[in-house]
C-alpha cells in the first residue's frame, strides 16, 4: 500500500483515483501535520520505505537581489520539510525493518534532490543552495544510520520538464518556462524518475544506491545541453528521423 501527500488534495484524489494509493493532504513545513501524516502511516500497516520527492524553486534573481522570503519557502520546503519527515517515520522504518521476514529485512529511505545540488549556476543561488544543503544532510543520514538494515538513496535529477516546476519558478510566465525546454529532445519526465525510484528500491536488500544523478541523453552535463534532434554522428537527419 502507498501512502501518498502533497498540498493539493484535487491533485491527491486524482492519483488516488489512477492507483488506489491512500491520500492525505497536508503541508510537510507543519509539524503537526507531519505527526498527522506518520500517524495515518502507521495506522496503515508497516512503513517498508519513504520516498522523499517535495521540493520547489523559486525566483531567478541573483544572490544580491533575490527575496529572503523565496529563500526561506525553499529552505523550509526542500530542506527542513524532509528533515522534519524523516525524523518522524525513523521509528516505523526502524519497526518494519526489525519485524520483516525478508531474506535480508531493511527498510529504505529515497530522497530526489538535485543535479543543481552538485553543479552551481547563476539564476539558481538559493534552489542551488538548498538541494546542496539537502543533498549534504542525506550524505549525513547515511553515516548516522551505519550498521542499521536502513538504505538511503540519493536520486538527484537533471533537466525533468513537468507541468508547474519551471512556470513556478518563472513565477507564471509561460513563455519564458517553456524556453528552457525549446529544442530539447526528450527532456525527463516525472515518470522517468518515478521509474528510477522503482529501480533503485527493488534492487536486492543488500544494495545501496547511495547516489544517482539521472539527465536526459540530451543533457551530458549541467552546462552541456543539445538543442534539435539527436542523431547518430554522420547520419543524415532524414535517417534520423
């Protein structure tokens, strides 16, 4: 069983709707509504693993003229909001693990931070700021929970073209979100990283995917995008096509 949350409850009922996963809608920047959440997880059954996927960027600006508050939504979101989560379902990680009947019993913790967390760029002070500070936290964890059954895996993301990430960013403006994907051939979509949490979780117990940064073909490094179609050096466009 799924247990999934998000702010948007239309959002929620939607997937709940395509999947069957239980729902419940809340802020995970509340405290309490992150005990509410653990709750109703708990309630639920045993948690085998958290897949840790909310985050947002805010604003272009630079470091010198960006809003102290765009900084302080990010931090809280991005950063304080998963570590307020996983504070909380350690304990029903830690009880799963300890009472699964698996050949090797564990339980997983995944969080999607970033490429932006590795590569600095301007435009990006405070998200690059905040997935870096993520990023670091989970390296953290990692060390902390050594010697425990308990995997915890870095999924850090490249150029992933979704509804709302860049248009919020750009604070609504469509034309300048869509720029950033003109040309790009097949840049990521949320189901690519939903099917790289898959991989990474059902690997056997004993394997630990403690970092995988995964961009489009189009896309070799943060800087190195191509524009147009990509075709087999020599080729003809027609034969790539």
């Amino acid at each position: 069983m799924v247990l999934a949350t998000a702010r948007r409850a239309d959002r929620l009922e939607e997937l709940a709707a395509e999947t069957g996963a239980e729902v419940l809608a809340g802020d995970i920047t509340d405290d309490a509504f992150v005990a509410e959440l653990r709750d109703t997880a708990s309630r639920l059954g045993e948690v085998e693993a958290l897949v840790n996927v909310a985050g947002g960027a805010f604003g272009t600006e630079s470091v010198e003229e960006s809003s102290i508050a765009d900084w302080q939504l990010m931090f809280e979101l991005n950063v304080l909001g998963t570590k307020r989560v996983i504070t909380a379902f350690l304990p029903l990680l830690r009880a799963s693990a300890a009472s699964s009947a698996d050949e090797f019993p564990h339980a997983d913790i995944v969080t999607v931070t970033s490429t932006a967390g590795r590569v600095i760029y301007q435009g990006g002070g405070g998200y690059v700021a905040t997935k870096a500070a993520e990023a670091a936290m989970i390296g953290v964890l990692r060390l902390e929970l050594g010697g425990e059954p308990i995997r915890v895996i870095d999924i850090a993301p490249g150029m992933v073209h979704t509804e709302e990430f860049t248009l919020k960013r750009m604070r609504g403006d469509g034309a300048s979100a869509d720029k950033l994907y003109e040309g790009v051939d097949h840049p990521l979509t949320a189901e690519d990283i939903a099917a790289t949490i898959q991989l990474a979780l059902q690997l056997p117990g004993h394997v630990n995917v403690d970092e995988l940064v995964v961009r489009p073909v189009a896309q070799r490094e943060q800087f190195q995008l191509h524009r147009g179609p990509l075709v087999m050096k020599g080729a003809t466009k027609e034969a790539g096509e």
